[in-house]
C-alpha cells in the first residue's frame, strides 16, 4: 500500500472556513452511541445538508446555525472509536481534522467517560482547538456517577459542556464555548498524553525531515507503532527503501510497543478524570443490566429476538400491506384515469404510453413506500434502542458458520427491506472480506419486492394456505443463502475471520424524530436510486411487449421469452412466465406488472382468475421457487458495484445466482411432477 | 475505577492465576495480562477501553458463541476466538454468579 492518505482533490472539496466572514467550520467528532447524531440536530435543527464524503459512500451531514454575529457550518464526522485507519469512517475523520485544523466538538459519553476519552486524547495529537462536550448527565447521574465539568476543563485546558442532548440541555451553553475557542483558538488546545517511551523518540527521530505536512512526526510514530496500515504505505514512500529499512526493523523488534502506548493513554485519562468524576463503589445494577438478563439469555435471547424481528415483519405488513393495496387499488387507479382523460387529444398508443408505462411504473416505486416506511422505522428503532447489538451477538455464533460473524446480521436483515440499502449497510462489517461476503449473500434475502409477487401468486395458486407457502420459500432461501455462505467462505473467499468486538450500549427508548428520519432517509435512497431506473424499465417493458403487435403475444417480448422458453419448459414455466422473471432484474416488483401486461389483465383482479386459469400449481411453485432466488435487480447489482469497486463480484453473484435460480425451479417442478402433485 | 497492576501486591502466588478470558465464568473479574493477537486488534481493543492492566468483569459467557465483558463501564461483545486471544489475571472468582448457560 502506498497511496497518499489525502489526495489533494479530494481535500480541495472540503469548504474552507474562510470562505466567508464570520463562517467557521466546527467539526463534530466521538465515539458511536455518545448521542453524536442527536446533538448534530441539536445544533442545526432544520438548516441540515446530507451528502457523500468525496469518492466515499460514508454518508456526510453538515449544518448550520448561528450564535452571535456567528456562523457556524458544522461538519459531523462519521462516528469513529480512535483515529486509526482501520475503517473509512475513522479515515475521513482523521483528513478532515488533519487538512482543516477546524475547532473539533468532542462528544464523551458520561457513563463511560474513560473510553470516550481516548478519541479526544488521539485528536489532541493533531493540534486542533476542542471543545468536551458530555452528553447523557442524566444516565451517569442515574448510575450515581457524579461529575464536575469544572475540574475537568482546568485539567484537559479546554471548555467541558455537560449535555443532556435528548432533552434539548446545555445547546446554548456548548455553543458560547464554541463561540469562546473560535474567538481564541491558540487558548484552547487540549493537553496531550505525554508519552516517554523509548522507542517513540527513536522512531520520531527516523522519521525527522521526511513527513511532509499536514502530518507530524510524533504522531506519525504513535500510528506506526499501532500498525496503522494507511500510514505505514505512506511512510515507506516518504522515506525510501533506504531510510525505510530501519524503521520496519525497529517496528518488528517493539511488536509490543502498542499496548505501552495505549496505557500511557489511559494513565493520562485517568489522571484527567480522576479528580473530576466520582464512581459508586459498586455499579449500580442498571436497566441495561436487567434487560441484557434476559435479552443475552442462549434461550430466552432467542425466543426474544424471534418475537422481535416477527413483530417487526408483522408491522410492516400489517401497517404497510393495506396502505400498499389501497394506494394500488385508489389512489394510483384514479391518477391513472384522471390522466388518460387529460390527455384525451393524444393518439391512444401516447396515453397507454403514459397510463401503464409511466403511471405504472411510477406506481410500483410508490405502492411500495409504505412498506418500506414501515420496516425501515422498525429497524431504527431496534437499532437506536440498543437491541440490534445484542441480536448481533446472539447470532455471532450462527452467523459464524457461514463465514459471517454478528454484525453482518444487521445487513442482511435489512436486506428483507430492500437489497439496495442492505448492500450499503454492509459498511458495519469492518474486514473487507466479511463485508465482501455479505454483500455477495444479500441477494439471497427475499426484499419486499420479492415478496410482493409471493403474496400475489402465492395467494393465486395456493388460497388460504398462501402464508404457508410463503413461510416455506423464505425458509428455502435462507438455507440456500446458508450453504452457499459455507462454500463461498470455505473456497472462494478464502481468508482469517475478522475479529469480532462490539460494543453493547445502554438500552434507551429511540426519539420519534431519529426513528423517523431513518426511515425517510432509508426511504429516500431506495426511491431515488430505483425510482428512476423501474420508470424507466417500465416503459421499455411497456414498449418491448406491445410493439410490433398488435397483442402482447406478437411483441419483441414474446419472442424473447420463447427463444428461452425449453430453458422454462425444464422448470414448467410457459414464455409469458419466463417473461416476467426476465422482467425482475429490472425491479422485482416488475413481475406482477408483467404477468398483467402479458395475461392481459389491466386491474389486479383479474390477473387473479387469468392466472389461475393458465399456471398449474407445480409451475407456479417452481416460477417462485425461481423469483425467490433469481438474479440481483439492477439498482442491488449497481449498489454492489459501488461497494465493491469492481464489477467482478456483481458479475459473480449475477452468475451464481442465475445457476442456483435455475437448478432450484427445475428441481422443485421435476421433484412436483414425480410426485403427481399439482401438475 | 481501581486499577490491578500485574506486578503489583499479591496475597500469595498460590492464589494468581491467568486464564483466556473466555475460560471464566460470569461474574469473575480480573485484570488483562496480556493481549495476543497483533497491533490492529489491540489498538481496537484499546479504543474501547481494554488495555493492559484494566479491571474486567466477565458478565456473560454462554460457554458457544461470544461473550460480554465489562471494561471502564462499557459492554464489550468478544467472539470466542478473540476471547481466547485476552490473557485475564484473576483477582475474584465469583463461582456462579451471573448466569452461564
């Protein structure tokens, strides 16, 4: 590795604080779980921007507020535990501060202030003005840990603000010490850690004269010790093989060298908060402990968390499953009508354009937001609550012998939302090879879309023993998803598991406004990044299946679907349901939009008897059996392109899947069809 | 948060023992002997708070799968593989307590 850790254009993007008069930028840095997104909205509640880190998908929020004849545009950094750079996350915070040496609002949590602490500890290496910001008084108060902000601020050098972000305290009083180190900047540089360890000076004095800026020797040396793979590429370049040399053997003689450095850290901390905070004797036994009692029980952990995720599917199609039908069946149908007598003057192939195409197609993105609405704010609130943590390490070991480990069930649970977010919310697995697996992995679970065309066939072909069917091919998917976990992490993506360490936090109630502002952001990115694509197929679809005509069964569709129609014939599926397969991988929610165009059917309802009529139930199953496991749709494959930076691996899954789609349709029809039933 | 040196006092050599942190029981504490496992790993366990020296108590250990301790006040999940790589010197073996499994 020997890429430069800032390049210069993507430093160049960053705003400047000198932009205009009296606009600072302020960066707000801490560890996950201090409450970092609560007090961003505390500062900046609706002056907010949400974007992307350059050439990163971390997402990037900055906002503004103002104080005084102050503006301050503040910049939350991804929540980071240290300053190494083991994750994107901690690698744009550390270029941030390094590039804009902006004043940095440290947030501690103040339960566990020691922790937090290391983070301001690394960023006070980098020699930036700071500001402590304690958030969660309230629970150390709780816990009787008593604490003076005053006696802290004398011995860090810098302004301590004790917060209680969740109840909106202690706003003014964190932007009036912002306010006092922008005013005073050079005043308010935290103390450091000094740490007089041997090999440190030695590897500074290597280091000497090569480390050009924003970068200093010293701290260019305490990350060489921790191993900092970034740095280590960067310093052998600076160095050359020459002066290299001796710093690789002194690096391989102090392998140890870390853990004297951390504990210096950690001196110097307790040092600082020693005569600042006082701890009860014993720890008071806390909510967390009496919830993780029973929510970390090997059995009732189980039974919990299996009521848990079932109420959350219940919800979700309880709450959004109506909303869905009724925006189908209402709304969209008067939209459609409303639109095709407005455009009463156009020739009648512009308004079916229109009417099934667009409106259609429009209508499939949008059927689908309450849905997704539904699970995405389920999902919060289990994530805000804590809960998600301990479903992670209950399933570690599960996950584990598919090669995973815990936190890749977050992903992959999301992935029963929408593929699309779940293959970015595969960031939480740090190596890249677990996060590489997870990704290849998600298509595997059924999303809404796919479930959609369960529900309506299924309740087709099966009647009122609908849900069990369904019930069973999710089952199916999730053992293939399993086997093909073991063989990939056996023989493909072969490599060390990472390491897995977590941390649990204390269990508290979600607000209504952070659970609803994921669900909408969730929302949000699935509308915008499949909207415009499922417009857009579509129309094509539209197209494609009524041109030359004059019917559906005389379009370019057609011929298509019989050119691969022996490849169904093994699977029992006719053209028209090879059609509607092929039409998934533009968007699974296309296939019942599809099966209308193609059975000739305009209004739900009578799909309903045409299908009937047309599909044996053993070919329905296998056509399932096959949507269930068939390939990504476009938007997952681009997703998983972004992720990975390679087109390999959604070529890969594309392939794979495109084989296991096949086998398990052909096995499920032939195996019916043996058996007598159905066919 | 009181803190165990290694080399600090100790009643008598008979009673010391260090042990894989995931060969004790609920409710035992102890202080980190030592961490196997390389520079990455034990800068990301020292950004949680476990360094060298630090009072843990173990609070669950449901003898497969992960397990939870307590180190500065925070929870920490280790998987089992990294459990086995924190060498904990024991200080108090409450036998018992907590649950196992």
């Amino acid at each position: 590795m020997s890429r430069e850790p800032v390049p210069a254009a993507e430093a160049t993007v960053f705003r400047r604080g000198g932009d205009a008069p009296g606009r600072v930028v302020v960066a707000l840095a801490g560890q996950p779980n201090v409450g970092k997104t609560t007090v961003f909205n505390l500062l900046t509640s609706g002056a907010q921007h949400v974007g992307n880190w350059p050439g990163k998908t971390v997402q990037r929020e900055e906002g503004t507020c103002r104080v005084g004849a102050l503006r301050l545009h503040v910049v939350d950094l991804p929540g980071t535990y240290s300053l190494t750079a083991a994750s994107d996350e901690e690698r744009i915070a550390r270029d941030f501060i390094l590039r804009e040496r902006p004043p940095v609002v440290v947030l501690a949590d103040a339960t566990g202030m020691e922790r937090s602490l290391y983070l301001l500890a690394e960023v006070s290496l980098l020699d930036v003005p700071v500001v402590l910001g304690l958030n969660m008084m309230d629970a150390a108060d709780e816990q009787g840990i008593r604490i003076e902000p005053h006696v802290l601020e004398a011995a860090l050098g810098v302004p301590v603000v004790p917060l209680v972000a969740v109840r909106g305290e202690g706003r003014e009083e964190l932007l009036a010490a912002i306010a006092r180190v922008v005013a005073d900047p050079a005043r308010f540089h935290p103390r450091r850690p000094t740490i007089a360890r041997e090999v440190l000076g030695t590897l500074r004095r290597l280091l000497e004269g090569h480390v050009p800026a924003p970068y200093d020797p010293e701290w260019v040396a305490l990350k060489l010790l921790e191993g900092d793979e970034e740095l280590l590429g960067a310093a052998r370049s600076w160095l050359g093989p020459g002066g290299w040399d001796p710093v690789r053997r002194l690096l391989l003689a102090h392998e140890d060298a870390f853990l004297d450095v951390a504990g210096a850290r950690y001196e110097w901390i307790e040092r600082m908060v020693g005569a600042a905070v006082v701890r009860p004797r014993l720890g008071p036994v806390t909510i967390t402990d009496r919830l993780d009692r029973i929510a970390t029980h090997p059995m009732w952990g189980r039974l919990l968390l299996v009521v848990v995720l079932g109420l959350v599917f219940a919800a979700t199609f309880t709450v959004g499953g109506p909303l869905q039908r009724w925006l189908d069946r209402s709304a969209l149908t008067a939209v459609g009508a409303t639109v095709d007598d407005a455009l009463g003057w156009a020739p009648q192939w512009l308004r079916d354009l229109t009417v099934e195409g667009v409106i259609g197609g429009a209508g499939r993105v949008i059927t689908l937001i309450p849905v997704l609405v539904v699970f995405f704010a389920g999902m919060a609130v289990l994530e805000d609550s804590g809960y998600l943590a301990r479903a992670a390490f209950l399933l570690d070991g599960l996950m584990h012998r598919i090669g995973l480990h815990g936190k890749s069930f977050f992903p992959l649970f999301v992935g029963f939302g929408c593929n699309v977010p779940a293959v970015l919310a595969s960031r939480v697995v740090e190596s890249t090879r677990g996060r590489l697996l997870t990704i290849l992995l998600t298509p595997l679970v059924p999303c809404t879309g796919r479930l959609v065309v369960v529900a309506f066939v299924g309740a087709v072909l099966f009647g009122d023993a609908a849900p069990l069917a369904a019930l069973g091919l999710v089952a199916a998917n999730l053992v293939v998803l399993a086997a093909v976990g073991v063989v990939f992490s056996r023989w493909v993506i072969r490599g060390e598991q990472e390491a897995f360490i977590m941390v649990l936090p204390l269990y508290h109630s979600p607000t209504l406004r952070s659970v609803a502002r994921a669900a909408a952001m969730n929302t949000w990115a699935f509308v915008r990044r499949a909207g415009t694509l499922i417009v857009a197929a579509s129309v094509v679809v539209w197209v494609l299946s009524n041109y030359p005509g004059p019917d559906p069964e005389h379009s370019v569709l057609a011929t298509i679907g019989r050119a691969v129609e022996p490849l169904g014939q093994l699977m029992g599926m006719d053209w028209r349901l090879v059609v509607a397969t092929l039409s998934g991988f533009v968007a699974k929610e296309n296939v019942v939009a599809t099966l209308g165009i193609l059975y000739g059917a305009k209004a739900s309802a009578g799909l309903d008897a045409a299908l009937a009529a047309a599909v044996p139930p053993a070919s329905g199953l296998a056509f399932l059996v096959v949507q269930m496991l068939f390939i990504p749709c476009v938007s997952t494959i681009v997703a998983m392109r972004q992720e990975t930076g390679r087109w390999r691996w959604p070529l890969v899954s594309t392939g794979l899947l495109l084989v296991v789609a096949l086998a398990g349709g052909t096995v499920t029809y032939q195996a019916a069809r043996l058996l007598g039933v159905g066919v | 948060m009181p803190r165990r040196r290694i080399h600090g006092k100790r009643d008598s050599p008979a009673t010391v023992s260090v042990m894989p942190l995931n060969d004790l029981t609920a409710g035992t504490i102890g202080a980190v002997h030592r961490l196997l496992g390389g520079r990455l790993f034990a800068s990301r366990l020292a950004a949680l708070g476990v360094s060298i020296g630090v009072e843990v108590t173990v609070l669950r250990n449901n003898r497969s799968g992960p397990l939870v301790m307590m180190a500065r006040g925070t929870r920490i999940a280790l998987g089992r593989g990294e459990a086995g790589k924190v060498l904990v010197e024991v200080t108090s073996d409450v036998a018992g307590a907590g649950s196992g499994g």
